[in-house]
C-alpha cells in the first residue's frame, strides 16, 4: 500500500511539475500592455492635436501607427487602414455594421468585438474607449486612420 501510495503521488507530481513554470509565463506575458485599465486614461475631448489624441489614449503601448512618434507597439496590427480597411470590409467574416473604412475605424475602437482581425489577440484591446473618447476624438481617429498607408510591418 506505501508503495503504491509513493508511486502515484510520485506520478501526481510529475504530471503537476511541468505545467507550473508554464502557467508562470503564461501569467508574466500578461502583465504588460494588456493590464491597461480605464483609471490609467484620461478623458479625451478630441480638441487636442492628434499626435496627442492618440498618446493620451494608449494606442502607441499596443500599435504602430504612422507619423505618431513612439507608436510602435506590436500587440494589435499596425493602423494603416488606408490599406487594411478595405481588407476587413471584404473579409467574408466580417458581421460588423461598417460599411466604410471609417465607419470601420468607429467601430473597432467602440465595440472591438465584432471582428477580430485574424493572427490579432481577442478580447486584448479595451472595451471601454467609448467611455473615454468623446465623439470628437473618435472622429479625429478614424479620420486619421482610414488615411494610413504608411508601411509600417504586419507583425
Ligand atoms: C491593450 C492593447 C491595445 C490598445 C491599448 C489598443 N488596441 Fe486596438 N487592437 C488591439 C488588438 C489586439 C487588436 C486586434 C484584435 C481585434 O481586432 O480586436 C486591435 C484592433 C484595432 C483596430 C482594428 C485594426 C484592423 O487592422 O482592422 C483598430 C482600428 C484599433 N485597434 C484602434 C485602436 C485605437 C485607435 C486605440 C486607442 C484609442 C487602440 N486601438 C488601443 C489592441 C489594442
């Protein structure tokens, strides 16, 4: 009976060994731009410059986004959707209610659910930008992103 004892606690453990330091990683790769909260943005009124509009907002920790100095985050696709938009548009995936690059824009920083680009994390990008951008500053970004072509590579 001891012996049998010792042996499967011997087996329990050898199974429990290897998924801990994995577990481990898995917990510190989450700690970074995704442990972004809504307490760590401020309100953005839309009436700064739009370098700032962006900064003040987060998206250069997760983003490359052309001409915005320090955007260079690799954790969503680069925002160049004068190229991408249409991509995401015409995907035969997409559910979403857009029906043009900007609308898209809208509706990816609102409701970042109704499509996840492919290759791309779900549920990584904030839900609460509607809460802290005003109408004006959504505008201003999707009117600045559905510009972008800038080649900046797709991860
Ligand atoms: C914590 C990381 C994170 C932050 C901060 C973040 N995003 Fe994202 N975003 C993502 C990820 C991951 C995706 C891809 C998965 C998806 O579609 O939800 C994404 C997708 C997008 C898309 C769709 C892009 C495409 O190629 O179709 C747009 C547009 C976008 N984000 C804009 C923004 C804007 C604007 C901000 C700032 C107001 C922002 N994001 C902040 C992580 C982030």
């Amino acid at each position: 009976m001891i012996v049998m004892a010792v042996v499967l606690l011997y087996a329990l453990w050898t199974l429990r060994s290897p998924q801990a330091p994995s577990a481990g990683s898995v917990a510190s790769k989450n700690v970074g731009p995704t442990s972004l909260t809504a307490e760590m943005i401020p309100l953005v009124s839309g009436d700064e410059p739009i370098v700032e509009i962006f900064t003040k907002a987060g998206c250069p920790v997760c983003h490359a986004i052309p001409g915005i100095p320090g955007a260079v985050g690799q954790v969503g696709p680069p925002l160049t959707l004068g190229v991408t938009g249409a991509q995401r548009l015409s995907d035969s995936s997409y559910q979403g209610k857009a029906s043009t690059v900007h609308e898209y824009v809208v509706e990816s920083v609102v409701d970042p659910s109704v499509f996840v680009v492919p290759g791309y994390p779900e549920r990584t990008m904030p839900v609460w930008y509607g809460a802290k951008l005003s109408a004006l500053a959504l505008q201003k970004i999707a009117e600045y992103l559905e510009h972008q072509t800038g080649n900046v590579l797709e991860k």
